[in-house]
C-alpha cells in the first residue's frame, strides 16, 4: 500500500518470506480483521473512489483542483496495482510519488493568495525532487525512493496544513482529515515492518489491519473532497 514494505532485506524476494498477523507463508492479502477483505475487494475500493472523483467533475466543474485530485487518485490505483496485485514494491513506491505531487499541485492551485515567488519556489522544489526521483528509479534503488516518497508526503501535508485555502471549510476538514488518516495508514505499514528489519517484538505484526482501516477512508475522504471545491470561475 503506501510505504508498504519499503526496505526490504534484499532486491528480490519471495512473498512467503514475510511474516503475517496470521504467521509466516501467508499473504497479507489473505488477512484482513478476520480474513473478510481480499486484494481484489481492495483494489476494487480504491477504483471506486477514483470513480466518484471523476464524477465530481461533473457536479463541481472544478477544473484543476479535479484535474489533480483525479491524477492523485489515478496514481494511488497504480500504485496499489503493483503493491496488492503484482507484489512488486519498487514500482509501487515510484507511483505513489506522483500521487502526492498530484495532491500538492491541488494544494497550491487552492490557495487563497496566488503568490508569484511561493510558487516558483514550489516548482523548484518539486523540480529537485524529479531529479531525485529519476536517480533512483532508475538505479534501481528503493531506498531513494522510499526517501522521495516521505519527503513528497511531508510537503503535501505543509501545503495543505499550514498555508489558507480559498475553498469551504468542509472541504479542508474533508482534505485533512484524509490526509491524516493516510499518515497513519503509513505509520502503521512502519510499525508493521519493524519485527521484520529491526527486530522489534512480533506483535506489532498485530497491526496490519489498521493499514486498511486507515487506508481506505483516507482515500474515501480524498475522493468526495471533490464535491467540496468552490465553484469560482477562475481556476480552482
């Protein structure tokens, strides 16, 4: 999912390699609370929710804010293409970068103040970032990636946070709300890997059905957020 395994111990591995809530050789998309939700169930969700986004287009007419908020969304379904279907974290992680960039692109074209200099200094902080992204992808390294991905993360969450949006407020509680929820979702997918890497105790492995918990309404939130946007007929 988000930073779902990102270090593994070597380049390549076997999925029965990793220890479950459930014990070792079986698949976390074989667990959920129980066993109820699988790959595909999720999967499935999260196509949804880029459903009800591009239908928001229609409702709102939002331009750019739906503009982003759709590549945000198009980008996370990628993502979890290859971290819940096809297993494979390198390709994973290196999608999941543009989703934040898409949400930080929405970030800024919602603020209050279209501040020439601000937004220059976003670009190039973005433009490092491409470069940065483009060293590890293709060196093959996760570890750059994984880096990229934090650091895209805290800065969606500064713009988002920190600087005054034009929009309703329940379009920032909705926005921020699905941001924390999507933190936590991380934070948990950390906890989850320690026994593995760090060799913390194995219950933390406990936690892997908060992954879901947290995930899925983040992205949920994120997604109706898009029937929020003010409808101004500048672009938004």
């Amino acid at each position: 999912m988000t930073l779902i395994d990102l270090l593994p111990p070597r380049q390549s591995f076997a999925l029965q390699d990793f220890a479950t809530p459930l014990g070792k050789g079986v698949s976390p998309n074989q667990t959920f609370i129980g066993g109820v939700l699988s790959a595909n169930v999720k999967f499935a969700f999260i196509s949804f929710c880029l459903l009800v986004a591009v239908v928001s287009f229609f409702w709102r007419r939002s331009g750019n804010n739906w503009l982003w908020l759709v590549g945000g969304l198009a980008a996370t379904l990628l993502s979890d293409y290859f971290l819940v279907l096809k297993h494979n974290n390198f390709f994973g992680v290196a999608t999941f970068c543009f989703a934040h960039v898409c949400y930080i692109f929405r970030a800024e074209h919602s603020l209050a103040s279209q501040e020439q200099k601000r937004r220059y200094l976003l670009f190039c902080v973005l433009g490092v970032f491409a470069c940065i992204w483009v060293v590890g992808f293709f060196a093959g390294n996760i570890i750059i990636l994984a880096g990229l991905y934090a650091s895209l993360f805290a800065l969606n969450i500064f713009v988002n946070f920190f600087t005054k949006t034009r929009h309703p407020k329940h379009y920032q509680r909705l926005v921020m709300t699905g941001l924390i929820l999507f933190a936590l979702c991380d934070v948990s997918v950390m906890l989850y890997n320690l026994p593995k890497y760090a060799g913390a105790p194995a219950w933390l492995l406990g936690v892997y059905p908060l992954i879901w918990v947290f995930y899925l309404p983040s992205q949920a939130l994120l997604a109706i957020s898009g029937f929020s946007v003010f409808n101004a007929p500048t672009k938004a």
